[in-house]
C-alpha cells in the first residue's frame, strides 16, 4: 500500500527506488530475492514481479477505518486472525501460479491451515482478502477489480473487498457454490445499504459509513454496529441506567413510606385531638 524512499549514500536528499516491475524471475527467485526486497513490494504473476501500487492517503483513511472496525469484531468474536501488507500467499491456478500480497488478510480459526505466530508468508488461502485501490493507473484498477478478483474467486478466497475514497469504486464480493464472486447481499434502506459478511457471523457495516467513517461514540450507539463495537461501553452505560432507575425507585418507595408514615402520624394526632375535644366536653357535660 506504500512505499518508501531511498536517500543517496552520505547525503540527505531522498530519490525514488528502481523498480524491476515486470522483471522475470522464476518463483524460486521470488521467495528468496524478491518477496522482501525493501523498499519496492512485489507480488509475483506467473513468472513476472509486479510492484504494488500505492494508494491515496484518504484511500487508506477508509481502509484504516474498516480494519479496525474487523478489530472490534475479532475482540468480540475471536474467530480469526488478521494480517496487513506484506504477507504474501501463493495462488496454484489453472492458468498458472501467482504469489499476491493483500492489504488485508484474514485467517478463520476453522481454516484448514493454521496461521502460524512464525509465519512470515500465509501457507494456505485466505478467508478474507482486502486491497485498497490505486487509481494511479488504469492498469492497477483492472488488476484489483478484474484480475485478482478472478484470481481470489478461482483460488478459493471466500470474501473479497476493494477499498477505496470513491463510493463507486467500492466492491464487495462472496464466493458462490460455482466457485465464482457475486455482491454481498446488502440490507436496509436503498439509500444507504448495509453489507453483510457472510464468511463472519453478524459482521456488518453501512457503505456510507466507509466514507463518513463514523467515530465509536456514534458507532456503539447504532444498532448495525452495537453488538461488537465495544459492547462494555453500553453494558456498562445500561447497568448505570438500571443503578440509577433502581436507586430512584428506591428514594421514591421511601418517600412514599415516610409520607404515609406522615400521613399515619397526623391521623392519629388528629384522632387524639378529636378524643380530647370529646372528652372536655363530657367532662363539662358532668359538671
């Protein structure tokens, strides 16, 4: 998703790193020169290195806000792993082998290949891919919406989410029974659909809200994202409520019992004076 430049030897003026994009090199090659090389990432298609693009700043605003939107749901359902930039995994395809490196990866616990904490390349295929698109060049456009789209689908990747500033250049997709993508059901109002995942049970986010990208105040408040969007918070704020409610109800209860213990008093002060008035006048009567 970015990139990095090099400074020339005893100086400090920063300079562009050569690229080597569309270099052949076979796939041993690859993993042993190319896959970290440093300042240039490169993905690996079918024998050519492909440097990956660099995505706009706000580009990776929306990016940022959807990975820790993932975060949340992962603290609350802790079905999976995610990983970011740089972790590659490798693509056997009827077409040919490739070797890509998502912005985002996600590996459910249920996976048949575990996600080992050594890992420094996934070993199996992930759940979820996410990548932010560069529209720098048309080239990296098609690569995300129509090449890995079809790679991820053919290769066994469930999800696959394309990020980006734009609401128009946002996708979404699930792997059907016949091995290839189609949209996520979105839910909820036309105006402003909802997306379902259908890889994580009950994760969910508002397409407008990518762009708006809402603080957790306001997301823990709305119903789409209250079940796992720090749910303590209002757990919390409802056994305040609830304390609260209970502590009034119980200042009401015994101001109700002091009333009626008033009430009780001056009926029986009442009742006296009524006696002793009685009694003065027999009294009186007598003499």
């Amino acid at each position: 998703m970015t990139r990095s430049s090099s400074t020339l030897p005893g100086g400090d003026v920063p300079v562009d790193p050569v690229s080597h994009d569309g270099r052949m090199v076979s796939e041993a090659e690859y993993w042993r020169d190319w896959y970290d090389p440093g300042d240039i990432s490169y993905e690996w298609n079918r024998g050519r290195l492909e440097e990956r693009p660099v995505s706009d700043f706000e580009t990776f605003q929306v990016y940022a806000w959807l990975v820790d939107l993932l975060r949340h749901y992962l603290r609350v359902q802790p079905i999976g792993k995610l990983v970011a930039l740089e972790m590659g995994f490798r693509l056997a395809l009827g077409s040919g082998t490739v070797v890509r490196k998502p912005d985002l990866g996600l590996v459910l616990d249920t996976n048949p290949v575990p996600l080992a904490p050594d890992d420094s390349s996934y070993h199996g295929i992930f759940d979820l891919c996410i990548e932010a698109l560069s529209t720098e060049k048309p080239a990296y456009v098609h690569r995300d919406l129509v090449v890995k789209k079809a790679e991820y689908a053919a290769g066994g990747v469930r999800e696959y989410y394309v990020l980006h500033r734009e609401r128009d250049n946002l996708a979404f997709y699930g792997r059907t029974d016949t091995g290839a993508y189609a949209p996520l059901p979105a839910t909820g109002p036309s105006d402003r659909p909802v997306v379902t995942s259908q890889v994580l049970p009950g994760f969910r986010f508002r397409i407008d809200d990518l762009i708006a990208r809402p603080d957790l105040e306001a997301m823990r408040r709305d119903p789409v994202y209250a079940d796992f969007v720090v749910p303590e918070w209002t757990q919390a704020e409802r056994e305040r409520e609830r304390a609260l409610q209970a502590r009034d109800r119980l200042r009401r209860e015994r101001d109700a019992a002091l009333a009626s213990q008033r009430q009780e008093a001056a009926a029986r002060e009442a009742l006296e004076q009524e006696l002793a008035r009685l009694r003065a006048g027999r009294d009186r009567s007598d003499g």
